[in-house]
C-alpha cells in the first residue's frame, strides 16, 4: 500500500465510522468534536468512538504538516484523557 492509498483508506474510516469528513475533525475544536460524540453516541459505543478518534488523529499528526501537527497531537491527547476520567 503507498502512502497515498494509506491516507485515503484512514480518511474512509472518519467517514464509515463517524459519518463526517476527516476535515470535520481536523478543523473542529476539541469542544465541538466532544459535542458531537456525545449528540452522536453513548454508553460502550461512546468509549470505542473516542477511542478509534484518538488514535486516528495521532495517525493523521504523524502524516500531516509540521503546522498542523502540534493541535492534531494535542486534540488526540485530550480525547486519550476523555478515558482516564470519563467524568
């Protein structure tokens, strides 16, 4: 797989997991990503989505631009920290 396909294939899991455009998720806050998990999703569901976003975001900061990087890195860190304290 080139690292073309491979980026597509990621933007394809944003859309078939969350049904918006990894752009949504790029460019959102972190409040307004937050407000649509939990509009969206609950209980088990909830934790597995924040999960899976978690991780594709570090995916896309290792990918992406020096200038995006840093916020890509910082918004996977706090959905991680969304799991140490539900709360």
């Amino acid at each position: 797989m080139t690292s073309k396909e491979e980026i597509e294939f990621y933007e394809t899991i944003y859309l078939l997991t969350f049904g918006k455009e990894k752009n949504f998720f790029l460019n959102s806050n972190f409040i307004t990503i937050c407000r649509f998990l939990n509009e969206n999703y609950w209980g088990d569901n909830l934790i597995l989505r924040i999960r899976l976003l978690s991780k594709l975001l570090y995916y896309d900061a290792i990918v992406s631009p020096k200038k995006i990087k840093n916020e890509l890195i910082r918004k996977s860190q706090e959905l991680g920290e969304i799991l140490k304290n539900p709360e």
